[in-house]
C-alpha cells in the first residue's frame, strides 16, 4: 500500500513538472513617456554663470578670417558643430589636425554621447597676443544643455585659439586660427 501511495505521490509530481507553465500576468504597462524637458537657456549676460554684460557693438561687415573676430567665428563654428552632431568637424578644429585635443577623432565624439542638447554661447574676441611668431586671441564661451539623464549643463570658461602669423614658410593651414586650449568649469 505504502509502494502504491509513493507511486501516485512521484506521477502526480511528475506531470506538474512536466505541465506547460502557467501564462505569467500581463506586465504592468510601462509609464508613460516623461514629456519631452524645457530647453535649457543660458544665464543672461552679466549674472554669474553668464558671459560679460559687454555691449560694445561689433562690425557686421565681412569678418578678417586673421582677426579676433576670425577667431570667434571658428569658436561659433565649433560649438555649432558640436550641437550638430559633427564631431569630426569640431575636432578637426583644434590645431594639429585635431591631434591638439589630447583625444583620437572617436574618443572626442564619444565625449559627447552622454548629452541630449549641447549649445554655446560665444562672447567677444579678446585682444591677439603674439608670442614666438603666432598669434593668440581668448574667447569667452557658456556652454548649456541637457545630459541624457536629464540634468542640466551649464559651464563657463574660455577658448584660446592660435594661428601661425604670415611668415615665410607658413602654411596656409598654420595661418588659420585653431583652438589652443579650452578651459571651462561647471557653474551653478
């Protein structure tokens, strides 16, 4: 009796064990999408975090690509890159071929992937400094945006940019402005 009870116990485990799964319970339905974040806007100029409340007008006319102002403009250039998603264009920027950056072509784009918007505004040139036959100009910059988290950007710094001045030898590469160096730190 014992031997026929035992059976019965071991075929009835054995055709739960062998019994298709019960269907799971539907998945809760996910959250719905977060709507998508405000744009991130810059501090206005002269409030901290914000580029100098400077209202000296400048020229509207052509810019001279060897000027301060030529500088800014590839300062404008390299942030509106950047925002646009063409690292490879930032990059090439920087003097030496983008080799200036301390970064590959790909690990330089790859610093970007954590942002869902990248912006900048660019303020005016300082004054060209020479030095061992090169010129330098500093531009101020604010950088703002928006991680893919979610949490908000906003730096403030400089961009220094160095172009080879005409002398003989230089080439036409070394006399345009390329970016030196950029130091920006975050602000509240």
């Amino acid at each position: 009796m014992r031997i026929v009870g035992l059976a019965l116990v071991t075929l009835a485990l054995g055709l739960v064990a062998c019994s298709p799964p019960k269907p799971a319970e539907a998945p809760a339905p996910a959250a719905p999408p977060a709507a998508n974040p405000a744009p991130v806007n810059p501090p206005p100029p002269g409030s901290p975090g914000g580029l100098p409340d400077d209202r000296t007008p400048i020229s509207e006319g052509k810019i001279d690509p060897k000027s301060a102002q030529g500088a800014a403009q590839v300062t404008q250039t390299y942030y509106a890159a950047i925002g646009e998603g063409k690292y490879g264009e930032a990059w090439a920027l920087w003097g030496d071929g983008g080799k200036a950056s301390g970064l590959s072509q790909a690990d330089f784009a790859k610093g970007f992937d954590r942002y869902a918007s990248y912006n900048a505004q660019v303020g005016a040139p300082g004054d060209p400094e020479g030095a061992a036959g090169s010129s330098y100009v500093t531009v101020p910059v604010v950088i703002y945006g928006r991680l893919k988290t979610g949490a908000e950007v906003h730096e403030t710094g400089e961009m220094q940019l160095r172009r080879v001045n005409d002398v003989d030898g230089a080439t036409a590469e070394q006399r345009r402005w390329h970016i030196a160096r950029i130091d920006t730190k975050p602000t509240p």
